[in-house]
C-alpha cells in the first residue's frame, strides 16, 4: 500500500471560509448528495417494499432486536475520529494515519465484543437466533475504518460528487442482495445479508475515490486533541444510541416478535425522511459550518435556511403520511401489514420535532462544541426510557405516542442549549418553520376531509386520489401565502447568496 495520495510535505489545510465559489461548492455538494441519495432510496425502497411483502413480521422483529447492539457499536465506531479530521483547520498524513490506525483497532475491538456478547443478547430478548445473527454482522466493523478514513478526505474538500456516486452503486448492491436473499428463502438472513453487501461496497469504492493510500500509523503521540474530539463525539452518540433505541429495548423484552416487528416497520415508514434524506444533508451542513466557523453571523443565517429548506420537504411527508396511513399501507406492504395503520399517526406527528433535534448537532459540532450535542443526547438518554417504559403499560401503541410526548420535551431542552451557541433567536426559528407547518397542516386537514367524501376505491387508486389531491394544495398555500419562503427557496437552489429575513407567520 503506498502513500501516493498523499505526498510526504502534504498537509490538508484550510481553503477561505468564504471565499466567493464557496455557495457554489455546497450547493453542489448539496445537489449531488440528495441527488444520489434520492435515487438510491428510489430502489432501495421499492426493493425494501417488495422484501416487506415476502418476509413476515416475525423476520423484521428478529432483525430488529439485533440492531440494538449493533447500533451501539456502530455508533462506538470511531467516525468521531472522522468527524475530527474535517473540523480541523489543517492535518497532515501522519495525523491520517494515526486516524487510520486507531479505527483498524477500535473497529477490530468492537466485532470481537459483538460475538462475545451475542449470547448475552440472546438471553435478554429470549430468542436464541439473534446470536447468531449478531456473529454474522459483527462483519461490518472491518469495512468501518477504511470508508471512514476516505469519506473524511474527500468531505474536507466538499467533494461529495464521488461520495454520490459510490453510496449510489453501495445502495444498489445492498438492494440486490436483500431482494435476492428474500426471493430464495433467506428468510431474515436476507435483511443481514444485505447491509454487508452494501457496508463492503461502499468502503472499497469510497477509498478508491479517495485514494486514500495509506499504512496505519499506531505511534499516537499528538494525537491526543483528536482523541479528546473524537471522544466527545462517541460520548453524545452513545447517548444518543440510548435515547434512539430505548423503544426497542422496552418493546423487545415486553412484547412477542411479531409486535415488535409491527413497530419497527412503522418506525421504518415513519423515519424514511429522517434516516435517509437528513443525514446526507447534515453530512454536508457539517462541512460548510466547518468552513463557516469564524464568521457566526453566516454560519446562523446558513442555519435557517438550511432548516427551513429541510422542513418545506419534511413536513408534507409527516403529515402526509398520518393522512393517507391506511391506502397506503396495504397499497405497498399488503392486508397482513394492517396493524401498521394506528401506529402512524403519533408516530408521524412526532417526526417534525426529532427532525429539528438532529439538525441541531452539525452546527454546534463545527464550532468546536461536541459536548452540547453529547449533553443533550444526555438528557434524551434520562428522559425516552422513562417514557417508553410508561408507555408499555397500554401496549405497543403505548409506545408509539410516548414519541409524541418526550420528543417535544428534548427538542426544547436542547434549543435551549444549542442555539445561543449557533446564534440564533428562538422566535427566527419559528418564523423559518412555521409557514411549512401551515401549509402542511392544511394539506392534512384537506386530504383527510376529500376521503371521508370519497366512495369505495381499491386502495391504490384511492391513494392516488388522495396524494393528487394534497400536493397542489400545499404548494399552493405556500405560493399563496408563504412567497418569502418560495423565494427564498428558488435562491437556494440557484445558488444566490442573501441574507434571511424573518417571514411574519401566515
């Protein structure tokens, strides 16, 4: 393995943080993120829906119960020490390479710990076959380091088009796999299958991208600054590991697997915008605020408007979804999914607020603040498994509104925390979000009054009707009475950089 890539006197340093192509530069980190995101999800999902309709519940609850712990490793991963690398100002190759060499060890830690403690959660869920699928997955951990190490290269220098390109061709990997392993009978073994494949991929094609070359370095004298970064973020992430799984950890020793199968597919349905259209654009809001660090006033103005972009998108979807929850349940998991149906409506409601706690955390962490993050996954941490833990007591659905009640609750604790730190007001914030919710709500309250009109219609045809019938009136409200925000979203996506303007509440 040589060093080519990266020169002996080569040190990654700063470009200007805003220097005049920079909006360009996100914008176009921006573009070909979502871009190649939206189109794997297009795929990956109709795969995940035909998967959803040969497996069976029973598949999907064993599968869930094995992610608790392969969660909370992945989140002990190391990208921390990623993370680390792209906040910095400038680092050089040996510093890499200490970065290397510490996720090789951390990573190679973590799969031995999984396949001890396989067993152990085993016996906790009493389901003897979650050992051995934990064993098989502990697998992942030795792709983490080297897409790791290549995906921090490539976001310092905002290149995000052959990250696109590689998460593209990942995801459709992984999509093949979990269609095929489902179609031959692999039964659950199809879903485990499937994120190897797709984790394998990923990290051969990011380090190519990358070239990152590199031998490990485990001399980790200096290293200690990016130890103590990287720390702070594994601290939050494994606060957030408790307070993003304590449902499950309630549900899987309360509830028989075909329940807990139930949830987690609404959970899955319900969670689509959050986990697979969010992340790729904190991915790259982490590395502009990064750039942006030294110039607060951007870096808040860039806070608004990046959110009010990602609520205009988020909130059709949410309420949406608890609007059409039934045609579109059995139009795409089928008759035996029908549980699904009561679950989405408090699920779907309380998605808004986990959506404005996630984007909270790439600012704060730019500016070189990873403890407020990590405090306030502390707090959620204290507080989601009391209230899932009350909420057993009336069932799985039980469980499904206590998300109603304790979301709200951290996301105002942690703005609170959070935004004196980016230097933003509260009422800005609510001011960038609340025409979407408007227009949104509208849109809900609209489609819910045409289906109670509507005569008997086989459920994809009344889906149709009903989606055809909530889009024009959400865009319309937002043309209508919302016309700062439309510009303001025209703006974005041509590029231009302006100021943001608090809009008065429709």
């Amino acid at each position: 393995m040589s060093d080519r890539a990266l020169p002996p006197e080569t040190t990654l340093g700063p470009e200007p943080a805003l220097a005049p192509d920079f909006g360009q530069q996100v914008r176009r980190a921006v573009i070909w993120r979502s871009a190649s995101q939206i189109a794997g999800q297009v795929i990956a999902w109709a795969s995940t829906f035909l998967v959803i309709r040969i497996l069976t519940p029973e598949d999907y609850g064993l599968f869930a119960l094995t992610q608790v712990m392969l969660m909370l490793f992945t989140l002990l991963n190391g990208y921390g020490l990623a993370s680390a690398a792209i906040q910095r100002a400038e680092i050089g190759r040996h510093e890499l390479r200490q970065i290397f060499g510490l996720l090789l060890l951390l990573n190679g830690a973590l799969a031995v710990i999984q396949i001890l403690c396989a067993p152990l959660a085993a016996a906790y869920y009493r389901q003897p076959m979650v050992a051995e699928l934990l064993r098989v997955q502990s697998l992942i951990y030795l792709t983490i380091p080297f897409s790791a190490l290549a995906y921090a290269q490539l976001a310092r220098s905002m290149e995000f088009r052959r990250q696109a390109q590689v998460n593209l061709v990942s995801a459709l990997i992984g999509a093949g796999v979990a269609l095929g392993g489902a179609l031959a009978g692999w039964g659950v073994w199809a879903l485990v299958w499937a994120p190897i494949a797709m984790f394998t991929t990923r990290a051969l094609g990011l380090t190519i991208a990358a070239r990152s070359w590199l031998w490990p370095s485990f001399d980790f004298r200096g290293a200690g600054s990016i130890a103590q970064y990287g720390g702070l973020i594994a601290v939050g992430q494994f606060f957030g590991f408790v307070q993003s799984q304590a449902d499950i950890l309630v549900a899987g020793r309360w509830f028989e697997a075909h329940l807990v199968g139930i949830y987690t597919t609404a959970l899955l349905l319900t969670q689509i915008f959050n986990n697979k259209i969010v992340p790729p654009l904190n991915e790259v809001a982490f590395a502009a605020y990064a750039r942006m660090q030294d110039d607060r006033p951007a870096l808040a103005a860039g806070f608004i408007r990046s959110t009010r972009a990602i609520m205009v998108a988020a909130m059709p979807f949410f309420f949406g979804l608890a609007a059409v929850a039934e045609p579109l349940v059995l139009t795409l998991l089928g008759e035996k999914w029908r549980e699904i149906v009561p679950l989405l409506l408090p699920l779907a409601l309380a998605m808004p607020f986990w959506t404005l706690f996630t984007l909270l955390r790439p600012a704060t962490d730019a500016l070189g603040r990873p403890g407020i993050a990590s405090g306030n996954a502390a707090a959620g941490a204290l507080l989601m498994p009391l209230i899932f833990l009350v909420g057993a007591r009336w069932g799985i659905m039980g469980i499904a509104w206590a998300w109603l009640v304790a979301y709200p609750l951290l996301l105002a604790f942690s703005a609170a925390r959070s935004m004196p730190v980016i230097g933003v007001h509260a009422i800005e914030l609510i001011r960038a979000i609340l025409p979407p919710v408007l227009a949104a709500a509208v849109m809900a309250a609209a489609v819910m009054l045409v289906d109670s009109l509507l005569p008997a219609l086989p459920q994809p045809m009344r889906l149709a009707v009903l989606v055809a019938t909530g889009a024009p009136i959400y865009c319309l409200w937002l043309a209508l009475f919302a016309r700062g925000t439309v510009r303001d979203l025209i703006d974005l996506v041509r590029g231009r950089r302006v100021p943001v303007v608090p809009e008065p509440a429709a």
